[in-house]
C-alpha cells in the first residue's frame, strides 16, 4: 500500500528504479523489433548499442566525452564559485538583496541560447564562449536558490546568537552558513543537473568536438542511432555525477539526512 511520505528501503529504491529501465528498453525494443516505428526514426537498442561501440572503436568518442565534461564542469564551477557566495550575501544582507534581485530575477528568464551572437562577438569561437552558454543557464538560477536558502534560516537562532553576542560577520559564519550549507550543496547537485542541459546548445557554437557536436552531426545525416547513443551517454554521466555529489553531501553534511 502506497502511503505518502514514507521512506521504502535501499533495496526496494534500487530494484525499483532498475525496473523502470529495464520497462523503458522493453518498450524501446518492442515497438523497433515489431516494426511499429521505422528505423529511419528510431534504430532498435541493439543497433544503437553496436553503433555505440563503433563510435569508440573508429571515432575517438572518449575524446567527445572528456571534451564535453571538461566545458560542463568548467562552465558549472565558475557559476558557482561567483554564484554561492552573491546569493550568501543576498541572503544575509536585506540592502545587498534588494541592490541585485531586480536583475537576477530578470535575467534568470532570458534563454542561455539567446547569448550566443553576442557571446560569439566578446569570447570568439573557442572554449570560452561554450563555457559561457552554460555559465549563464547556471549562474542566474542558483543565485537566487541559494539566497532563498539562507534568508530562510530560523529566526530564533539568529536572534540567540545576537543575545550571546555575536557580531553580524558572526552570524553569517556561525549560524546562516552551517545551517544552509547541506541545502546550498543539495541546489549545487540540482543547478549541476541543469548545466548539462545546456551543453547542446553550446557545442553549437563552432565546436569540433564534443557529444553535442556529434549529435548535430548525426542529425545532418538522420543517424537516430548515433544521436539515441549520445543522449544515452549525456544521462549515464549525468546519472553517475548526481550519485556522487548527493554521496558527498551526505557525508559532509549526515546531519541533514531524514
């Protein structure tokens, strides 16, 4: 019986989410392998696994891969590095909040890709205007999730701090930021999620390699196998990068855990 809330085991969460795979490649190979889809618009899941190892084997898609992590992480670690502590600042101080939110909230609206003419014109075509696009889909977002986070630190606790003696500077060290920090990682694991999203769009920008180049590539030529084989890979590292920055929160922060 399904009760809201309730936590189901490591093993039950495991085999359920393996579960929903192995339906989902059922489904895949049912409708291909009956013909219910023609191949030209989507290729079997064998098919595509072959194509994905001649990929490997003939192309040097390994390099793709360490090239688009590379311009994922790059774009994701600068937005967090200027991100995390502006939204700190615009969660602790009201004046500071009120000074950059208008703007924050503006341009958090306006699509990564919208830049690209623009960031073609100041960074040229090279690493730095592709780590921009995803910049700029990352930075504007966390910001304001992390401000929401630390301004909603329990009043009282401030308060007790003031009352023992603290200082603002304290209070910000002491108080907001242990007490934001595992939900201020939880939004880093999320905004990282949402950086990969972008990397499409950014290997648009003249790239030579990458997986998105390869998937634009493949679509020139209708490949689907190549191109079902490059979002696979996109989701697997996706998959694998969560699982360890929720694994590292977790034992930074084990007193977060329900």
């Amino acid at each position: 019986m399904l009760r809201p809330l309730i936590p189901v085991g490591r093993g039950t969460k495991i085999a359920l989410g393996v579960a929903f795979f192995v339906l989902f490649v059922g489904v895949w190979a049912a409708a291909t392998y009956g013909q219910w889809v023609t191949p030209l618009f989507l290729r079997d899941p064998w098919k595509t696994l072959l194509t994905g190892f001649d990929l490997f084997a003939s192309h040097g898609f390994h390099v793709d891969i360490g090239i688009t992590v590379w311009r994922v992480v790059g774009g994701f670690v600068v937005a967090a590095a200027i991100g995390v502590p502006l939204g700190i600042l615009m969660g602790a101080y009201k004046p500071i909040e009120a000074f950059f939110e208008p703007f924050i909230s503006f341009a958090r609206y306006l699509p990564a890709s919208a830049f690209i003419p623009l960031l073609i014109l100041w960074a040229g075509l090279g690493e730095r205007s592709k780590m921009a696009v995803i910049f700029i889909g990352a930075f504007f977002p966390l910001v304001l999730m992390v401000a929401v986070i630390v301004s909603s630190t329990r009043r009282d606790l401030v308060e007790a701090a003031y009352t023992l003696g603290a200082t603002p500077g304290g209070v910000v060290r002491r108080v907001l930021l242990p007490a934001s920090a595992p939900q201020i990682a939880e939004s880093l694991r999320l905004v990282l999620g949402w950086a990969w999203t972008y990397v499409i769009v950014a290997e648009y920008i003249a790239a030579e390699r990458g997986i998105g180049k390869m998937i634009i590539d493949s679509q020139a030529l209708a490949a689907t196998d190549q191109i079902i084989f490059g979002i696979v890979v996109i989701g697997i590292i996706g998959l694998v990068s969560d699982y360890l920055f929720k694994t590292v929160n977790q034992k930074l922060f084990p007193w977060s855990l329900a």
